[in-house]
C-alpha cells in the first residue's frame, strides 16, 4: 500500500499555492513575503506542516497567533513579483522534494535527475544527466525559464 503521506504533503502545498494566489489577488498581485501575513487565506496551521516532519507535529494545535514562519516544514521563498515567473519556486518541502511553483503547480521531482538554480534572485528547478562513470559530475541540459 502506498505511503499517504508524500501524497498529502503535496495537497498541504497545493493549499498553500493557493493562498498566495489568493493574497496576491487581494494585494495588487504581488506575492506575500511570509507565510503567517496570509493566515487569512489559510484554514489551518497543519497545512504548513509536511505529515512526515515528526518534529514539528506538536506545531499543528497552534493557532496563527501563536504561529511563526521558521515553524513551517516548507521552505518559503516567494518574491513579491513572482507571479510574473511561473516556473520559479515559492515553497519546498525538504522531506519529499516536493515544490511549488509560483504557477500553483506541485512538482515531485527525484534529486538524483533535479536540482535547484539561481537565476535573477529566483530559484528554478533544472533537470540533470549524471556522467557516464562518474555520479558526482553533472551536466545540465534544462536551462530553467526554457
């Protein structure tokens, strides 16, 4: 039987992706520099919280009063005007690698074939080919914004 937790992680992100679409309707379409100024869009404090992070489950009683960025297990890293760049990321969950783009989508992606990039101040996934005979090596082949 398959795990449901990566498969909720990835519902708690979507959830999220659509708070910001929301806040940034609501806020001259500019994204949200945290994630406790758009606790209004959000239900509850639990869909910050990755289902496999056991370290931050006692965090999911907590009301948003109580509620502070760094207590999220999803890394968010919205720019204001990330609407304008769909392919960029807005939060991550380390446990998973799952991560959602400003466009709302949720991508899984396997960290042996993706990684992150820098580019303009924003971060990208960029996919990767391993070397022939040599695993630490890679040669990128997906330039992000492509």
């Amino acid at each position: 039987k398959a795990d449901p937790e990566p498969i909720k992680c990835v519902n708690n992100l979507k959830q999220l992706g659509l708070a910001v679409r929301i806040w940034a309707g609501d806020n001259n379409d500019k994204y949200p520099s945290s994630l406790v100024v758009m606790s209004n869009e959000l239900s509850t404090v639990k869909v910050l919280i990755c289902p496999s992070d056991t370290a931050r489950q006692p965090y999911t009683s907590l009301k948003f009063g109580q509620f502070q960025d760094a207590m999220s297990s999803y890394t968010f890293q919205a720019n204001p005007d990330d609407e304008k760049y769909p392919e960029c990321i807005v939060a991550k969950c380390p446990i998973h690698h799952n991560y959602l783009l400003a466009d709302g989508s949720v991508q899984t992606v396997n960290p042996d074939r993706v990684r992150e990039v820098q580019k303009d101040g924003r971060t990208y996934l960029q996919q990767f080919d391993p070397l022939p005979g040599t695993p630490n090596l890679y040669v990128p082949h997906v330039q992000p914004g492509q």
